[in-house]
C-alpha cells in the first residue's frame, strides 16, 4: 500500500517529476559517458604505447634522463652480457639515441637520431626499409608520417643531419628519407630520425652502444650494473596522472547536474512536509506508524533516481552501445594533435562495474536527500499533524 501510494503522488507531480528525473538522467547519463570515455581513452594509450612505444618494459642506461637531453651523449654504454643473451635472442632491442640537428630544405630543426635494429620484434612497428643498402655519401634515415607532413617532407627526400661524436668532435651527413614511420605513438614520431643500430654507433664512433634496450612483454629482465629496468607501469605513470587529472576535473562538471537534480528533491520534499500536514496525520491516525510514512515520503524520492535510471537505460543504452561499437572521431584530427597517444577513432568502454557504480552512488545519493527532509515526520503526533503543526 505504501508504495502505490508514494506512485500515485509521484506521478500525480505531472512535469515537475518529469523534469527532474531528466536532470538526474542527464547527470547520470553524462557520468556514464565520461567514465567509459575516459576508460576507453586509457586503453586505447595503453594499447598502442605497450605496442609501439614501451613494449614489455625498457632497461635504460643508468645517466639517462628522457626529460635532459644535456645528458644524452654520455648517456650509452655497452650491454651487459646478461641483457645481449636476451638481444640475441630477440627477447630484447637495443636503441641508441644521439642529439643532433637536421636541416630541410634549408631550415634548422633539432632531432634526436635514434638508432634501432631493422629487424626488431619488440615493438609493432616497422623498420625494415632501414635494412637496405646504403651508399657511401648517402644515409637511408626514416621519419614518422606526422612528423614529415609538419615539415613538408615526403618519402625520397634529401636532408642534412649533423650530430657530435663520444669524441666530442661534430659530423655531419647527407640524409635520404627511404620511408615514413606509421605509429599513433607522439613520442615516437615527433622530433626523431631513424637510421639503423649499427650504422648509428659508427657514426657515434662507438660498438654495440645504447642508451636503452626494450625488452618483450613478458620476458623476465634483471636489472644489471649501470642499467635500470622500468615496467610498463612506471613508463606510463605520465598517461594515468594525466587521465586522473582529467577525471578530477570532470567530476567537478557532472557534480554540479547532480546538486540541480538533488535541490529539486531536497525541495520537494521539504514542501511536502509542511504541505502535506494533514494528509500524514490521517495517515497516523489510519495505524500507519511514523517510520511507515517517512518510508513513503523517501520512495517517492527514491523514484526520481529509478525512474532517471530507466530514462538513462532508454535513451543513453543505445548511444553507449553505438559508440562502443563504431567508435569516436575528431573531425579528421587524431590523438597526435592533442599529443595523446591514439588513433583517428577510439572506442569507449563502458564496463558494468563503472555503470553500476554511477546508478548506485547517484540512487544513494537521492534516497539520502529524500530522507533529509522527512526527518521531523519522526517527531510528529496524529493529533499535531492533524492541526498543522509540526511538533
């Protein structure tokens, strides 16, 4: 009986429930989408940096600092034997990295010259075409696709590079660019010229050096002296600060809808107290207890939050579903224009935990605001009630 009756008031409300529950499922609806949006956003950087950036962890040589660039030509040595078992294997791939500059068509731009083994299997990335010949005047270097379109280079393009030696004593070189890195990795595109391991450490006048060697998702990697090992986590602590941040923010934004929708309850509430007086009185004298009619006046609030739910699970249920399945697209940017690491469309992913986690916190939250107010139904009599009064 309690409950048809907390219906029948609900609804007799007309638009102002309906109003409100929109607000609510506004707020809910928001809060979904942003929490699947950042989740998906995480994935997607995750993915593609373990694929292309990190691979399974990275052992760095104990001076470099990817933050300094001042300390990059000290910061390479030679591998450990422990480390060069797992390079021979394949288990392992080394990277030598010297500062330098380039001049395209004329202009100034500093680089990093980043030397890497053609034949790689650490990372999805290709750069085969860096095993090809090359003549004696002639370097075969590569640049990331982005990279080049910023510059106006394209794949057969000449350039110079020019770079300081372990001597200290500075070269320089002509450059062609044989192919176009394909990566969704900002890092890995921007800034970098690719040229093969060995011919990197000939023109360093070093043998077999690295700044640092990635090593297979998977493969167990013991730190050695001189050389620090850093797991995925660490290398992508930048990306969940990041997403925390954005997360914080966020919640300040859906925060606000939710105190819109709640004020409307907390008010409505408040007014039905004092303007239902007489109807609660009836309803003491009828036998109903205090904590009976405090319990209807909350389902009647509590109902704001299901039925805000139910308009969630009408409305949003099918846009979620849709952008999981087709993704989400920037007009045409993609992530490297924000300097995230993703492609042209991402994927939201909209878990259960997260989904149930939003509906409940927001129906507690309104049972909590319908509850507030009842509370001096608690201190009334029939006869107080009955008289207007509220004790």
């Amino acid at each position: 009986m309690v409950f048809k009756l907390a219906l029948k008031n609900l609804l007799s409300a007309g638009v102002r429930t309906w109003l409100t529950a929109f607000v609510l499922a506004l707020t809910l609806g928001f809060m979904i989408f942003m929490q699947g949006l950042m989740a998906g956003m995480l994935d997607e950087m995750s993915t593609i940096r373990m694929n292309e950036e990190i691979a399974g962890g990275q052992i760095w040589h104990e001076k470099y600092d990817p933050f300094d660039p001042t300390v990059l030509d000290d910061a390479n040595g030679m591998i450990p034997g422990s480390i060069q078992a797992l390079v021979e294997k394949g288990d392992a791939c080394p990277m030598l990295i010297l500062p330098g500059a380039m001049y395209p068509k004329g202009r100034f731009k500093n680089v990093l010259l980043k030397g890497i083994d053609p034949n790689q299997k650490c990372l999805q990335l290709d750069f085969t075409p860096l095993a090809k010949s090359q003549g004696d005047t002639e370097l075969s270097v590569m640049v990331g696709r982005r990279y080049a379109s910023q510059l106006g280079l394209e794949r057969g393009d000449l350039l110079t590079l020019r770079w300081r030696t372990k001597a200290g004593a500075f070269d320089a070189v002509d450059a062609k660019i044989i192919a176009l890195l394909e990566t969704n990795a900002p890092i890995m595109d921007q800034g970098n010229v690719y040229l093969s391991h060995a011919v990197a450490n000939k023109m360093n006048g070093t043998t077999d050096h690295s700044t640092y060697v990635w090593a297979k998702d998977g493969v167990e990697v013991s730190a050695d002296k001189g050389w620090i090992f850093r797991d995925f986590m660490y290398l992508m602590k930048d990306t969940y600060d990041m997403i925390e941040t954005k997360q914080a923010g966020q919640s300040i934004f859906y925060g606000m809808l939710l105190v819109l929708g709640l004020v409307a309850i907390f008010d409505t509430q408040l007014l039905a107290v004092f303007r239902r007086k007489k109807e609660i009185g009836t309803f003491m004298a009828m036998g109903l207890s205090n904590a009976r009619v405090v319990y209807m006046f909350v389902m009647e609030g509590a109902m704001h939050g299901i039925l805000a739910t139910v308009l969630t699970a009408v409305i949003g249920g099918p846009l979620f579903w849709w952008l999981a399945v087709e993704g989400m697209s920037f007009g045409g940017m993609s992530g490297d224009d924000f300097g995230m690491a993703f492609g042209d469309r991402f994927y939201p992913v909209f878990t259960f935990g997260k989904v149930f986690g939003a509906v409940f916190f927001v129906n507690l939250m309104v049972i909590f605001v319908s509850f507030w107010p009842t509370r001096a139904i608690t201190r009334m009599t029939p006869a107080t009630a009955l008289r207007g009064r509220a004790s």
